[in-house]
C-alpha cells in the first residue's frame, strides 16, 4: 500500500513541479551582436527577421554586467544605487515586461526613463507621478512610468531602463548589444539556426547565442530525478517488508511448535515442514500485495484529486501483488529453515 501510494504521490507532485517549471521558462533567445551593430538603428535590425517563423518579438535590451556599473537615482531628497538597462519598448516586450503605469518611450528619446517598480517605490514615484524628474548621476531626466517585469522575472524590478540613445549620450553604450527574440514555446532551437545569418549577414560568426531550456529536457530531467527519490524509498521499503515477514513468521512458528514437533514425530519429512511455511509466507505477501495495489491507487488517486495533481501510477505498480510474493518468500525462507529444527523427542518431553 505504501509503495504504491508513495508512487502516485511522487509522480504526480513531480509531474506538477515540471509543469510549474517549464511555465517559468522565457522563450526568449538572447543574441549578442558586436559593437558594429550599435550602427544600425532597430527598425533596420529588426527588418531582418522578418519572415523567420515562430519570431514573435524581438528587440534590444541589455541587462546586468553587460550594461554595466549602476547609477545613483535621486529624486524628493531620496538616492539610491539601482541598476541599468539599456533597451528598447520591443525588447521590453520581447522579455515579457509591461507598463505598470504611464507611457513609453521612443527609440530616440534621449532624456526619459523607465523606472522598475521596486526603484519607483522607494524613491516615492507613484503611477500617478508621469513626467516627474529624477537625478541620474547629475542628469536631470523625466520619468517615462513604471515598469513591471516579465512573470516569474524580477532583474527589472531594482533597475532603470535607458534607451540606446540615452546611453550614447552618457557615454554608457556597451560593447556588445544584446537582442532579445521572443520565440513560440519549443521552437527556439529551430529558430536559431537562421539568427546568426539574418542579424549579422556580413559576420554571422561574432553573433552569439543564449536559448531557454528546452521544456522537454527539463520535464526528463526533473522525472528522472523523481524516480530515482522514488527507488531508494522503495528499496528501504522493501527490506523492511521482508523483515515484518520473518518476524511474523517466528511468531507463527513458536505459536505452532506443538504441531510442527508432531508432524516431524509421525514421520513427515523436514522439506515438507519447510515448503508448507514458505508457501504461507508467499501467500501472506501476495495478499498484503493485492490489498497494498487496490488501497494504495486509492489513496494516491484521492490525495492527488484533493491537491490537484495529475493522477499517475507506473506500470510497475501491476507487479506490486508478485513483489510481494517474491519478498514474502525471501522473508520466509530463515523461518521455515527455524521450524524444521525443531527436535520433536525435546518438544514432547517438555510437554
């Protein structure tokens, strides 16, 4: 029962962790371009991967170290050190960012931002607050709104965004430029291999790519993993069952010492002893298998019904009633051998 309830119970949490894991992945492929690219504006970029299928979104936006150092942001006599990210309104889409409140900014604004919602929050900006000015690092510039980053994502929350213009402007523009193409789930490995021609015709070797994982892998790999948990639970398990046979079996046996003295004084032969409680033994653990099987998918069925996992059981789960059998029969083996050692002409006399 417990084996089989352990692996409805594992396989459906873990079938339901997979599903939240490939959930969280971005389809969205990250290309870095070299300094060069910097000189072609985004529409003409962008241009260039029209017609490769599955392309939803597409855009600039570099992010982290590859942006690098933070700024000091001040505003209503608050300043704190945020981070910066130089990008475009398609690459914010193309992330899976959103307006929390306010208005974009254009490719060629040179004196807006877009402030993460963490940023605004401490620096007391509220949706309500467009157009009001902020310090970055001495440069006077108007706050575009408030940006909310994409699900399960939060790098955006404690940074700024600038567009490529800005950047130029303040002498921050990176020396790679990342595009970040947004791609329907599964297909990033088919979408790639046309990125490297289509961004850069001239050099398609200085174009890098970063691809999600792919779901598939990592429901295998998570599965695997599961199982695996799922194995050496059931191998102590195992064990313990065949010692809760032989212990049961002594029991019978020292309950029934009587009877087997006297079998053994008229004549019956020791093997005959040993093979009748072995069979008692098979039998014990191929009903405790039988009942285990029906109780156990029973229970993972009303556990997973009640926490709305998936319902799953292995097929191994049908050999449960033959397991059972096989480890009863190990477990008797030592008390069968105990029973016909029992010396009758001894048992008799303390009778």
């Amino acid at each position: 029962m417990t084996f089989v309830t352990l692996q409805g119970i594992t396989l459906g949490t873990g079938e339901r962790t997979a599903q939240r894991f490939v959930a969280m992945q971005t389809g969205t492929i990250a290309a870095t371009l070299p300094a060069s690219s910097w000189d072609s504006g985004e529409r003409e970029l962008l241009a260039r991967l029209e017609g490769i299928p599955h392309v939803e979104h597409a855009g600039t936006l570099v992010m982290g170290e590859a942006a690098g150092n933070g700024v000091d942001v001040s505003s209503w006599g608050s300043t704190l050190h945020a981070n910066v990210a130089i990008g475009t309104m398609d690459g914010l889409a193309a992330r899976g960012a959103s307006m929390q409140s306010g208005l974009p900014f254009a490719d060629a604004d040179t004196n807006t931002v877009l402030l993460g919602e963490r940023v605004a929050s401490e620096l007391g900006v509220g949706r309500a607050q467009a157009d009001h000015e902020i310090t970055v690092d001495d440069v006077r510039m108007r706050v575009a709104g408030v940006l909310e980053d994409a699900p399960h994502q939060a790098a955006l929350a404690t940074s700024i965004v600038i567009t490529p213009a800005t950047a130029r402007r303040l002498g921050r523009l990176p020396a790679a430029r990342t595009i970040h193409i947004s791609v329907t789930q599964g297909t990033a490995s088919q979408v790639a291999r046309y990125l490297p021609m289509a961004l850069a015709p001239a050099d398609p070797q200085s174009v890098s790519l970063k691809l999600p994982a792919d779901p598939r892998a990592l429901r295998t790999s998570l599965m695997a993993d599961s199982k695996q948990t799922t194995l050496i639970i059931t191998i102590v398990m195992v064990v313990v069952s065949i010692f809760t046979v032989v212990n049961t079996m002594q029991i019978a046996i020292a309950e029934r010492r009587r009877e087997i003295g006297i079998s053994l004084a008229l004549g019956m032969p020791a093997w005959q002893i040993a093979v009748q409680f072995l069979l008692e033994a098979m039998l014990l653990g191929l009903c405790g298998g039988f009942a285990g099987m029906a109780v156990g998918s029973l229970m993972a069925a009303a556990l997973a019904m009640g926490m709305g996992w998936p319902f799953m059981l292995p097929w191994a789960a049908l050999l449960v009633p033959a397991a059972g059998a096989v480890a009863g029969a190990v477990g008797g083996v030592v008390p069968a051998i105990q029973a016909t050692r029992i010396d009758p002409a001894e048992l008799l006399r303390s009778t």
